[in-house]
C-alpha cells in the first residue's frame, strides 16, 4: 500500500496538523476512531474521515544532532511533537543516508520504530536496546521515525494512551517525512512499522489500529509490520507474569484479564487477527524474556487466519540480538524484510 505526497500536504504541529477551510485540524487518534478537534473554528469532520489540506501549518519542530557511532558519522533528526499532553508524545525523524537499494523500487519507504521496554518509564527512546536499527536504517536509504510515547507512569499513559501514542506517531511521521523529502507530486511514501518487546505489541497493534480506523488525509496503512519479540498474548502474557517484576502487563492494562477482559481483547494482537499487512515476526531461540512459544502460537495462528506471515525462529539468538544492528539476527531480519518490500 501506499499513498501520494504533493505540494500543499501540511506538516505536524503540535499535534498533526492540516489546514481545512482556513481552520486547523488537529489530527487526534482515539481508541475507536480518529476524532477531528480543531483551532480557531468550528469543529469539521469530513463524512470519509479526511480532510482536503489546503496549506501547510507552521511546523513546531528542532533540529538536535545524534552521534550515531555505528556509522562513524554524525546523524541529525528532527525533532516533531504530535501530542500536547506529554512532553514524551514526540517522534525523531532521520533522513536517509544513502540511496535505497534499486531492487525496493524508486519511491521512498520510511520505518516507524518503537522501542519496548515494558512500557514501563525506566526504559525510554534513550535508554532501550534499539538504538542501532535507526543509523542503520538511514544507511540503507530509509527515512526513519523514531517513536516516543507515554508509558505507564505517565499522565495518560498505559491502555489506551500508549497506543494512541503510536498511531499519532505514525501519522505525524508520514506527514513529516513528506515535508522533510520536499517530495514531487505524486510520489508514494511506503510505511514500515517496526517493534521490539512491548513495541513489538504496538507493533502489531498497529496493523488493527490504521487498517480498522483509517486516518484520511491521504495517510497510508502500513506496507509492512515487524514484530521484534513480540509480546503477542497480553492475556497468556499476564499468565506467565512476563517482565523483570512479573507486573508489566498488569500495569499496562490497568488490571488482570477478568477485571477487563474487553481491554485485554482490544489491545492483544492475539484478537486481531487476521492481519491486513504483510507481517514479519522473529524470535530468538534463546530468549529468556519473551517465551519462544508465544511467538511461535502468534504466527501460526495469523497464518492459519490467512496473514502474509513470515516467521523467523533464529538459533541462538536472545531477546536483544534482532535489535543489535551489527547481530547476525537482525541481519536475517533485515533481509526478509527487504524480500517482503521488493517491487
């Protein structure tokens, strides 16, 4: 799937942004669909979900450097906010490095990370085991959009905040890579959406999230989900006490699967299947975080309801080599993932 970019798209403020009609439409996802609150007039709600973006609003954006020792070079992100009740609801968007290899196709494809963590706050953008894939993502000619979001010591934070977080991230991180590529009309900007962990359950999330409750605004839904040791059963999860304290997915949620058995249904990828997108998942054989077990039941039970599912079982790997650029996990990774987006 993808969708066009062109002259006029608008470009994230402090919440996604577009310009309808002379008023400033603020593109809020909430858990149920995508509510249209707007700034200096009249709430407007197109009858498709979108909007027709007349003129881009001026961005609320920084620009900070990042030694990415990786690469041996210096990478620079922009900095983008699309959320005003957080200070950690902001993306890092990375231009590419290089040019895309040809056997992906001529357009641009850009990767929405998230890290994991437990969705816990002493795991952060800074501190998770991710933090290679964005350099060298960039090297490899894709734009990235590294995600923050709230987590559960957090205002909001949790279900369903969190995941509202990542669905903004990712519209707020189309329409930015958009304005930052300066894009020719017409050209198709492919989402790819990436997770580790916790974020791998976002991850797959998503793929409900964007194709149940399109976000209009000529935003695509992902070409691509990849789920990095995915905690796929919130409810076997809970079960098994997974986390360094055997709470997290407790506190994720706000309570145990028969005090909220309706949110746990909404939030585990488990109940949303089938998956629209071509989805990867891979698991580490040696994995002492997440059970190999899980993963493997996730993707045969996506398979069997008739997803385009890859699975990759690495020997020998543990819960942090697919997300070690320089690990031969995450270079098995890396290629099925440019086999599934190849033209």
């Amino acid at each position: 799937m993808a969708c066009q970019c062109g002259p006029g798209r608008g470009g994230p403020s402090r919440i996604v942004a577009a310009v309808a009609g002379g008023v400033t439409v603020y593109l809020v996802w909430k858990w149920g669909g995508w509510p249209w609150r707007t700034r200096g007039g009249p709430e407007t709600e197109a009858n498709d979900g979108s909007v027709a973006v007349t003129q881009a609003p001026t961005p609320a954006e920084t620009k900070d450097p990042s030694s990415e020792p990786l690469l041996g070079k210096e990478l620079t992100y922009t900095v983008v906010r699309y959320g005003e009740e957080s200070t950690e609801q902001y993306i890092r968007v990375y231009s590419p490095t290089a040019r895309l290899d040809p056997i992906l196709g001529a357009e641009p494809i850009a990767v929405l990370l998230i890290h994991g963590g437990y969705w816990k706050n002493k795991y952060s953008i800074d501190t998770a085991a991710h933090a290679t894939l964005a350099p060298f993502l960039a090297s490899k000619g894709f734009y990235v959009v590294d995600a923050e979001y709230r987590r559960v010591d957090d205002e909001g934070g949790g279900w369903p905040g969190t995941n509202e977080d990542v669905a903004n991230a990712y519209v707020g991180g189309f329409i930015e890579v958009c304005n930052l590529g300066a894009f020719t009309a017409g050209t198709k900007l492919r989402m790819v959406v990436v997770g580790h962990s916790a974020g791998g359950t976002l991850a797959l999330w998503t793929d409900h999230a964007i194709w149940s409750h399109p976000p209009g605004n000529a935003v695509p839904p992902p070409a691509l989900i990849v789920g990095l040791a995915p905690v796929s059963d919130l409810v076997g999860g809970h079960e098994q006490r997974l986390s360094d304290d055997g709470d997290a997915i407790e506190q994720y949620m706000g309570g145990t699967p028969d005090t909220c058995p309706d949110d746990y249904a909404a939030a585990s990828p488990l109940a949303h299947l089938p998956l629209r997108a071509p989805t990867i998942v891979a698991i580490g054989s040696d994995d002492e975080n997440v059970p190999p077990a899980m993963v493997l039941a996730y993707a045969a039970a996506a398979t069997d309801a008739g997803g385009a599912v890859d699975l990759l079982e690495i020997p020998g790997a543990d819960h942090f080599a697919v997300v070690n650029a320089a690990h031969p996990a995450w270079l098995q990774i890396y290629a099925a993932m440019c086999r599934r987006l190849e033209c």
